[in-house]
C-alpha cells in the first residue's frame, strides 16, 4: 500500500512516527479516502486496508484498543491542513527533526498531547492549520508553541468576539476576560476624572496571529 509504514517503523514511538507521517509524499492524496474512515467498522483489520488510517492505526498505536472516533477525526483534520502544505515543506521540516533526536519527540509528544485534549474538530484542524504556518515559516517555533497553548485554553464560542478585538471594537467583559485568559488578549483600566475604572481588552500580536494562521479573517 503507498505510504504505509514498514513493519519495523511499526514499532516506533507514536510521537515519533506522528513526525515522519507529516513528512509522508503525497499526503494530500492519502488523505482522500477521510470520510470513508469516519464511517469504517472501527475495527483493526479494516482499518488498515484503508489509506492513511492504516498509517493513522499504527501512528498513534490504536488499532483495537481505539477509544473513540472522536480521536481518529481530530487525528484526520489535522492531517487534513497539515496536508495543504507541500510536499517539499513539509520534508523539509522532517529533515531538521531529524538532526535533533530530542525535540523531534518533543514535537511529537506535543501534537499528540494537544490532539488527545480537545473535545471539537474544529480545534484539531485550527491547530493544523497553525502546524502548517510552522512548517511554511510563517511563524516561528515560538510562536506556534504559543498558539498551540492559547488553542487549549480558548473556547470556540469566543471567536466571534476576538473578531471583534481585531476590528478594534471592545468586546464583552466576560468575553475580554476569557480572551485574555488564553492570552489572545490584553487587558487595560480606563479611568474617567472623577469616575470608577473601566476594564478594557484589544487583540495582542497572538491574537492577530491566531485569527489569520488558522484562516478564521
């Protein structure tokens, strides 16, 4: 099957393999049968005669003792954005990985750590999409860590309110509040003569970043 592991790399750490799956040829391509692994028997042996979920069984050490579907979709959304990215990039990357053992599997401990948290797809495929900028260089290691990290922390229901941020309007103060709890945003007081403070919230460079590497302005 193209793109399917060797046996012995069915033996790597997942984080690891996560890694070299990102820098798979024609990604894109294997990532054409999605649907028809959301609706597959969530059953080993079927699982592995299908492109990329094959990959996906033995990347993440599923197979049988998969918990849920929930997991192998966020898996696939983010495959799904990471995929967007050419195949040079993302070889590329892999290649650097390769020079430094250790934060290789920091990449890979990350990824899945961050896959296995959330609750939406939607989140696996902003985090995708925030992997691609890393690997296009749009943003830098840093950076993405850093997203990554507002990414568990931000509710999804809030997006409507850091678009506001970024239009230079002022949001709800609980809204604010949380956006600044994810570090999207900062907070200020504004204090009239005479009068009470005013807490107030505008967009911080993550925040601007959040919104136009995931796509979402």
């Amino acid at each position: 099957m193209a793109g399917a592991l060797s046996e012995e790399d069915q033996h790597v750490k997942p984080e690891e393999s996560l890694v070299a799956v990102v820098g798979e040829p024609g990604l894109l391509g294997l990532l054409e049968t999605a649907e028809a692994v959301v609706h597959a028997v969530l059953d080993e042996g079927v699982l592995k005669e299908l492109p990329v979920v094959g990959i996906a069984v033995r990347v993440v050490g599923i197979g049988r003792n998969l918990r849920e579907r929930l997991f192998l979709q966020k898996l696939l959304a983010f495959l799904g954005e990471v995929a967007q990215v050419g195949d040079e990039e993302r070889e590329r990357f892999v290649r650097e990985l390769d020079q430094d053992a250790l934060l290789r599997q920091r990449t890979g401990e990350a990824l899945l750590g961050h896959l296995d948290r959330m609750v939406e797809i939607m989140k696996a495929t902003l985090l995708g999409r925030f992997f691609g900028g890393l690997l296009q260089r749009r943003i830098s290691r840093a950076t993405f860590d850093q997203l990554a990290w507002s990414l568990d922390r931000f509710f999804l229901q809030d997006l409507e309110g850091l678009k506001v941020l970024y239009e230079r309007n002022y949001p709800e103060p609980e809204v604010g509040a949380r956006l600044a709890n994810a570090g999207l945003a900062t907070s200020g007081v504004i204090t009239a003569i005479g009068g009470a403070g005013v807490m107030i919230y505008s967009i911080n460079p993550l925040g601007t970043a959040f919104l136009e590497i995931g796509g979402l302005v």
